[in-house]
C-alpha cells in the first residue's frame, strides 16, 4: 500500500490530478477543506448539497430518498424501485412500504399515486399511521373512500 501526504495541491489551468483508480476512495482528512472540485453552481454547505437549479442562487437540495413502482393487484410485485426493499400487501388497498435503508428519522413526506381501473372516479391516496423511519403504510382509495387494489402505485419519499 502506498501513501501520499501533501499540505497542498495548487491547481493549474489545463492540469489534471488524478487520485485513486477505480473502485478506489480519496477521503480526505476531517479537517481537510476541499474546494475547486465541483463546478460553481454546486456546492456543499455542511452536510447539505446545494446546487443552482437555474433559479439564481444556491439553495440546498432534497432529494428523493426513496421511491417505488408497483403492482399492487393480485400477488404484489414491484416493477421498479430505489431504497424499497419490499412491499407488503396488509390487506385489500392497504400496502406497507418498507426501506431498504432506514430514514434518518420519521420527519419526511410521502407522495402517493395511484390508478383505479375505472375512469369515471377519481383515486385518493393516503399515508396510514405515523411513518417509520423504517416503513410507512399506505392505502389506495376511491372517491367515496373505498379501499381498492391499483394496478399502479406510485410512492416517493423526500427527506
């Protein structure tokens, strides 16, 4: 294993310093300050990621930390998903969405979408019980509040 220790990299215009290959980590020290490598309409303030989304200034970003595609009629099975480990089919209309990586608490907001096979009524969705920073539970409704299985459902976690 080798090792590098520097006080300092200058950056030159038209250079280039290459660190690691890949598959490879740089972690710099933690009192490390680290700058010049993003471009000017990204940065970092602390833990948050901020960026300039055209709207002229930086802000900080939230992002999706979970969201999921599925079917949820007949045996349940998700088309497609990121940080959804699976789904849980509790009862008719009345789903469990568990992460794969847990939040790191229970104070972010759910956006539920839903289909219902006839055109003339229009779905509700709503979140059921306090969400976990493991889990939330979901049910899909009709207008007049009846549970319904939807072939599509629809979930997004911002945090």
């Amino acid at each position: 294993m080798s090792q590098l220790s520097v006080d300092q990299v200058d950056k030159q215009s038209g250079s280039t310093l290459t660190l690691g290959g890949a598959g490879t980590t740089v972690q710099p020290h933690a009192s490390a300050t680290v700058s010049g490598f993003l471009p000017s309409s990204i940065s970092t303030s602390g833990d948050d990621f901020q960026f300039n989304s055209g709207y002229g200034s930086v802000a900080t970003a939230y992002g999706c930390r979970a969201w999921v595609n599925f079917n949820g009629t007949g045996t349940v099975a998700i088309r497609d998903s990121g940080n959804v480990s699976s789904i849980t089919d509790n009862s008719t209309g009345d789903y469990t969405v568990n992460f794969t990586n847990a939040m790191p608490d229970d104070s972010y907001s759910i956006s539920i979408l839903c289909n219902h096979p006839s055109s003339m009524i229009s779905p509700l969705n709503t979140a059921r019980g306090n969400p976990l920073t493991s889990k939330f539970h979901i049910y899909t409704l009709d207008s007049t509040n009846n549970v319904f299985d939807a072939n599509w459902v629809f979930a997004q976690v911002i945090r």
